[in-house]
C-alpha cells in the first residue's frame, strides 16, 4: 500500500479540464508533469513497445530488456500497474505463473511512445557525434 | 570539460548501422538507450516545446517552466548543447544577454515530443484517477 503524496490532485486536474477539457504541461501544478515523469522512464517505453505484442512473463521481459536489475524492472511494473497501464496476472500452476499484460490505456500509449523510438534510433548516431565532438572541442 | 563515459560509442553505433541502418533500443549495448534517457527527461520535453516558439533567454526560460530550480535548468540546457539540440549565444550587451535556441535535429525532436505532450494532457485525469484507485484499494 502506498499513500497519495498530494490528496486532492485529481480533483484538482478534473476541476482544471472543466474550464480546458485537458491538462497543461505548463502549468506546474498541473499532475501531467507527474505523468510525464513516468511515460519518460525509459523502461516504461520499453515494457510497452514489448507488451504491445502480447502478454509476458517477468522473465520473458527480463530476457528481452537485457541488464536491468530484477529490482529496477519490478519496480517499473508497479508503477505502471498503479498508472493503470498494465495488469498482473498471477496463474495457479506449479511453480506459479505471473503474466503482465497491457490495458487498453497501456495500448495506447504505443503511438506517442513510438513515435519517441523511431526518432531515438534514427537519429543516435548524430547525438552520440554531437556528443564526442562538443567533449573534445574548446570548453 | 566533460570526458565521455565510453569512448567508441559512436564508432561502435555507427559499425551497427553499416548492418541495421538505424539504431536497436533492444541492445543493451547500443547508445540509442542513452538517447532516450536524455529525450525522456521532463525538461527537456518542455524546452524543446518552449523553444519551438523561438530563441529564449534563461530568466524567460525559467519563468514559462515554473518552479524549477536555475542549477537543474543551467544542467538540462548543457546536455541539450551537447547533444547538438539547442544553441546558447552571448551577446555583448550591458548587462550581456544570452539566449538560447533550438538546432535543426532540436526542432526535429518537436514531433516525436509533440505527441508526448498531447498524450499526456489527454490522459493525465484518468491516469491519477487510476493511481488514487490503486492507492485505496486493496494490498
């Protein structure tokens, strides 16, 4: 069980949409900052590229993310179990079966986050230049 | 000053894409997992929201962000020049004036951003409605 650091914060956005129909990154007491925050993790971007091809199992994703510790992997479960964006599904077989699965608000999150990846990987190797050359140059 | 972490990272990206083209966010071992942990930080979301409307000063910069602390602002605008994503000129004015701007690849990364930001101020309601549901429930 966890408790809600700030009570109040969805009545607060809700109270917001009325008069704007959405949140506002720009206001800094606006909760989409704190959502932000969790879609920008970078294994949140992963688990959900991967479960977007069916449910798996923790090793299963383990396996597929490579080097993330157990602990970091199932902390990001969780945290996306409480945003609503995966289930868990414990299955009573021997040894016991644990299945994760996205929900349809996880579903949805695979266009904009996608949309983050196809840009990543296309364009890493001029970062990665950019990086090595500002390093080496004057300071 | 900054020494890079991994020296070859660009070398090593750059052998990967001779095979693949593009980057793989599924090798551990591919720099384009860096890049998302850059491009996932919350600020930089915003500065690269905010800079699309044009060059900004830092006290500008820090008024639109709200609540930000000017060492944690001064560290994100640094890796974004490193990255090649914005530009920081001085101008020789009394007091002098710097101002900071989006690069070419900064204003590419507006789209993938874009729909970032779009998501989240959609959904931010239903995702702290979930948290508070989950927070509530039972263990």
């Amino acid at each position: 069980m966890v408790t809600i650091a700030q009570p109040g914060l969805a009545e607060r956005l809700r109270a917001g949409q009325r008069q704007d129909e959405r949140g506002n990154l720009f206001d800094a007491d606006c909760p989409t900052r704190l959502i932000l925050d969790r879609i920008g993790d970078k294994w949140t971007v992963l688990l959900v590229i991967l479960l977007s091809e069916g449910p798996m199992r923790f090793t299963e994703l383990r396996t597929h993310l490579g080097r993330v510790a157990p602990k970091v992997l199932t902390q990001s479960l969780r945290r996306m179990e409480r945003d609503g964006l995966v289930t868990r599904e414990v299955f009573a077989e021997v040894p016991p079966r644990v299945e994760y699965e996205l929900t349809e608000l996880g579903r949805d999150l695979l266009a904009p986050i996608d949309a983050v990846r196809l840009w990543a990987e296309e364009h890493a190797a001029r970062i990665v230049a950019n990086r090595e050359r500002h390093d080496s140059g004057p300071a």
